[in-house]
C-alpha cells in the first residue's frame, strides 16, 4: 500500500480537518452579528418545557390507560 500522506503525516481521507482548516483561516467576510437579547433567548427554553410537560402528560395517559 503506498504511504500518500503529506509530510505532516496526518493524512485525512475525507478532507474535512482541511476544508475546516481553511474556513477557519479565512475569516469573517462579512459584518458580524451581535448577540441577541436575553428576552428571545427564552423561546426555545419555553418551547422545551412545554415539550417535556406534554410528554409527562403522554406517558401518564398512556399508564392510566394501561392501568384501566
């Protein structure tokens, strides 16, 4: 088998730590964004506790049913 790795000897095959390596030293093209208020940031935690509460009600249907 013959050794095509550069002289770093740490070939990569699929080429991601190379083209993650060149996104990296490009930089930002363009303006960069500031971060969001606090006040958005809550959306996806609502969204997450609402999902968990429907779950919890879910699985207590289901084990009533089950019980039933």
């Amino acid at each position: 088998m013959a050794d095509n790795q550069g002289p770093q000897g740490n070939h990569d095959p699929a080429g991601s730590t190379q083209m993650f390596r060149a996104f990296v030293d490009e930089g930002p093209q363009g303006p960069r964004q500031q971060a969001a208020p606090a006040t958005s940031s809550g959306g996806p935690r609502v969204g997450l506790i609402i999902g968990v509460v429907v779950a919890v009600a879910i699985v207590a249907v289901v084990a009533w049913l089950a019980l039933k």
